[in-house]
C-alpha cells in the first residue's frame, strides 16, 4: 500500500513519472557505449595487423567465435546481477555499481594492449550483468499494478536504448573505422559516463522504486518477500519459462547483426554512393549499417506501439505471447532479403546496400513487436521478490540466443552464407506459427495478468 501511494503521488512529465526519462537517459548513454563498442568489435578483429589502421588479424570464424562468447556472457551475467539486487543490495545500487563498472571497462579499453582488450571485456561483462536487468525492472516499478501506461512506458524507454545506438553506429563507428579502433573504444567509455552521471544526478526521483526489500523497514514489504509462492505465481513462471523459448530464437536470428552481417557488410556489399559525402566521401562505412536498425526502432516505435493498442481496443488479439510470435515471423521473413543479398553476391561478386536496408527495417518491425513487449511481459507476470532474477534470467536467454548467433556465423565458412540466411528465415517463421498454434493453452496459465491491465 504504502508503495502503491508512492507511485501515485510521483511526479510526471508528459503524462509518465519523471523518473522513467532518468532511466531513459541513463540507459541511452549506456547502450551508446555497448552498441558503439559492438558496433567494431568484429570490425577490430578481422582488420589486419598490417593494415594503416590495424586490427588484431583474427579469421573470421574466430572473430565470431569471440563475438558469440562475449554477447553471450554479457547478457548471462544478467542471473548473477539480479540474485545480487533481489538477495543483496536491490536495484538502485545495482545499477549504480554496474555504471561504474562499464565506465572502467570501456576506458580500459580504449588502451592499445591485448591485456587490456580482455579486461576491458571481462568488467564490461560485470557491468552489463549488474545494470541490465534492474534499469529494466525499475522501470516496471514506476507503474502501479494494472496501470495502462506502462507498456507505452517500456516502448519509450525501449527508443531511449536506440537512441543511443543509432549515435554509437554513427559517431563511434566513423571514429573507429577511419581514426583508430582504440579511439573508437575509448569515446564509447565517454558515453557511459554521461549516464552514469545523469543516473546519479536522478535519484530524487526514483526515491521509491529499485530499493532492496529483504530488508525493508516496512513490515508490508516484508512480509511479501517471505511469502511462498501461490499457485497463480508457479504458473506465470511456468509461462514466462516458456517465452524464453522464444527470446533464444528471436535473439539467435536477430544478433546476425552484429556478427556475419556486420562481416558481410564489410567484405561483400557495394558500398559505393554515386556521390561523396562530407567526413567520408563516397564510401559508406560498414559500420553505419549497424545504425538502420536503431533508426527504425526511432521512426516506427510508437507506430507499432500504436497499432497493438488499438488492436486491443478493438478486442483482437493483442496478448505478448501473440507479439512475440508475429515479431519472431516478421524477423525471420526479414532474412528472405539477405538471401536474396548473397544470391546476388554468388552470381555478380557483390550485393546491393538495399537489401542490407530491406532485412533491417523488418527485423526492426518483428524487435518491435517482441522485445520491449517481452520486458513488460516479465514485469507483470514475475512475482515481486524475484523480479530481477527473472529480469536476469530474460537476458540469459537472450545471451545464449546470441551465442546460437555466433555458432550460426561460424558455420557460414563452411555452409555459406546463402544456407545460413535462408535456414534462420523458415525456422523463424515456422517456429512463431508454432507458438500461434499453443496460443490459447499458454495464455489460460497466466491467469488474466494481462486482461486485468486492460
């Protein structure tokens, strides 16, 4: 109760508690230096060392051997992160520490030795897993149970993480590609203390939300957290386990992005404009197709926000489980355009920057209809004291489905990337028909979480 009065009495500013647009800005910041960082990682690793601006001549399937493993530890320490917020210290604190963390990390990085390559790596991976999963649980916690706007609420903070993507593709790429990769990694670590600043600056009004309850001084609060979980409770777990199907595959497809089609874009798409361009002349850095995505997500967020919610006005099917699925559908057909790219490559020695464009404009309509979903669908259905260990465990599954990605671009060496494309695009499609057809039975052992925010 006395949480629930807090939440009401927040402060607001564009019809959301001010709190939301700390987090937001915050999260911006950090993911600036994550997608930034990401951005030329691979990039970094297959330059050759003999090139001008040199990398460490890694091959490509030990690149993205590296690549895999990395993602995917940085979202599996998410489990880590969030029995420490829940057991230990709580959100707030979490987050604060994994900010410092990622401001070291990044800055180590920007050092040209390899020892300070791994270590940058290694407190990066810390970092993630401490300040991830709570950022995005503390943003469920600004909204009261059955409060309709905290869908739109994810959706925003969702385009506040692209923003500082799209910037990262843009400004970090350029720096890393054309003034040196270690610059490049050093700029992402300036990012990260931005947010770390504007979060601690933003306290005063996250008073309420992200505190550690195991020890509360609120009797209520307490006994909440001791409580043994119901019924209703067991089967919501259930399900969420079940949607984490759904996030390994999603997340196996999608973060090709990153890896073989941030490779591809490198070695074998015709980058050259007609025209020249201020800073980089006529040649587009493979870089700044990690951008399109981030872009996208700006442009149509709350377009698909939109449609969903008026989908549900309407009394059609709107439930996440159904978002998810059309989402993985929609990711997968994506791929159908990336086949087509490597089919053209196979028969002329190069492909067309549109297909690049094509493939990510409809992986960003299916993240849209499935990732922020997916955040705001573990805030309503875990239970209040394992909030961020299933937070922690979302972003687990969403590291293994990038390491699936990084096993999926290793084998293109061997496969080619024409099996590969076309292999991720009728598993996706026939994966999310599956889901569709389970629809009913899943969504009975939710137990109306969802109809009751309506």
């Amino acid at each position: 109760m006395i949480m629930e009065i807090a939440q009401k009495n927040q402060k607001e500013l564009f019809g959301h508690p001010v709190g939301l647009y700390v987090l937001f800005f915050t999260e911006m910041w950090e993911r600036f230096s994550y997608y930034g960082m990401r951005a030329i990682l691979v990039l970094y690793l297959v330059a050759k060392t003999t090139d001008p601006n040199a990398g460490l001549g890694w091959t490509q399937a030990e690149a993205l051997s590296l690549y895999g493993w990395y993602t995917m530890l940085v979202y599996v320490a998410s489990i880590p992160g969030g029995y420490i917020a829940d057991k230990l210290i709580g959100q707030k604190k979490s987050v604060l520490i994994g900010g410092l963390l990622l401001v070291l990390g990044h800055g180590i990085l920007a050092v040209e030795e390899l020892w300070a390559f791994y270590s940058g790596l290694g407190l990066i991976i810390a970092g993630v897993g401490l300040l991830k999963p709570n950022i995005s649980t503390m943003v469920g916690g600004l909204y009261r149970q059955g409060d309709i706007r905290r869908d739109k609420g994810f959706t925003i903070f969702y385009i506040g993480i692209n923003v500082g993507a799209f910037l990262a593709s843009l400004v970090v790429g350029y720096v890393g590609e054309n003034i040196g990769w270690h610059y490049g990694f050093g700029l992402a670590g300036i990012g990260m203390l931005l947010g770390q600043i504007i979060y601690m600056l933003g306290q005063k009004n996250l008073t309420h939300v992200g505190n550690y309850l195991g020890k509360s001084a609120k009797h209520e609060a307490s006994e909440d957290f001791d409580k043994p979980l119901t019924k209703i409770e067991k089967d919501r777990i259930i399900v969420l386990l079940l949607s984490f199907l759904i996030v390994i595959v999603f997340w196996g497809a999608f973060e090709q992005a990153g890896g073989l089609m941030n490779i591809y874009t490198s070695e074998k798409t015709d980058r050259v404009l007609s025209f020249s361009l201020p800073l980089i002349g006529n040649t587009v850095p493979a870089s700044w197709f990690q951008s399109l995505n981030a872009l996208f997500i700006i442009i149509f967020g709350t377009i698909v926000a939109s449609f969903w919610a008026n989908r549900k006005i309407k009394n059609k099917e709107a439930s996440s489980l159904f978002k998810m699925a059309i989402g993985t559908m929609i990711m997968g057909f994506g791929f159908l355009f990336m086949t087509a790219a490597a089919a053209q490559y196979d028969a002329q020695g190069s492909s067309a920057m549109y297909w690049l464009v094509l493939a990510y404009l409809f992986h960003t309509i299916g993240e849209l209809s499935c990732s922020p979903v997916a955040l705001s669908f573990i805030t309503k259905l875990s239970p209040a004291k394992y909030g961020s260990i299933m937070m922690g465990i979302y972003f687990a599954m969403t590291g293994f489905g990038n390491k699936v990605a990084g096993l999926l671009g290793e084998s293109a060496s061997e496969l080619g990337e024409y099996t590969i494309f076309t292999g991720i695009a009728v598993f996706c499609m026939l994966f999310g028909a599956l889901i569709l057809m389970f629809l009913k039975k899943l969504k009975a052992l939710t137990h109306g979480a969802e109809e009751r925010e309506s």
